[in-house]
C-alpha cells in the first residue's frame, strides 16, 4: 500500500520537473520578452506577419508593415522564438 503512494508521488515529482515547471519557465520568459519590446524593434506575429513596432498601448501594438502600411495586433500575436531568431540573425536591422 505505501509502495504505490510512493510510486504516484514519484510519478507526480517527475511529472513536475519535467512537463509543468520548464512550462511556467518559458511563459514568464515570454511575458517578460513582450513588456521589454519597445517603439522600433522588429517583430515577428505568430501568423507570419513581420513589422517594426509604431506604437505601444496596454494590450497592443501598432506595427508598421512594408510600403508604409500600420497593423494593429496583440501583443500576445508576437513570436518570442521567432523574433529572437530575426534579432540574431540581424541585429542592425
């Protein structure tokens, strides 16, 4: 009997570690990318959709498309992975 309590808690600890803490690690990560994104960086929408940012409000940005065009797009659209990936990749533009 103690054996299989012992055996769920276990199951539950590995479960932890390894699916439900690296998970809350990269949503504070994201959260903390989004509130540091400022007028002028280049972004990158979850839908493929690349801009610099115009403007900033609570809930959203207003991002500058090519040929001048503005899009306004929430700030839970943006792709961290993606973004990251373009500042690497350019770090002047």
């Amino acid at each position: 009997m103690s054996f299989n309590l012992i055996f769920i808690l276990l199951i539950f600890v590995v479960f932890y570690f390894f699916m439900i803490r690296p998970q809350m690690k990269k949503q504070k990560q994201a959260a903390k990318f989004k509130e540091e994104i400022k007028k002028g960086d280049r972004v990158i929408t979850i839908g493929g959709i690349h801009g610099k940012i115009a403007e900033i409000s609570d809930k959203n940005f207003i991002i500058e498309v090519e040929n001048g065009g503005r899009l306004k797009i929430e700030k839970s659209a943006v792709s961290m992975e993606n973004t990251m990936a373009l500042q690497k990749n350019n770090p002047v533009a």
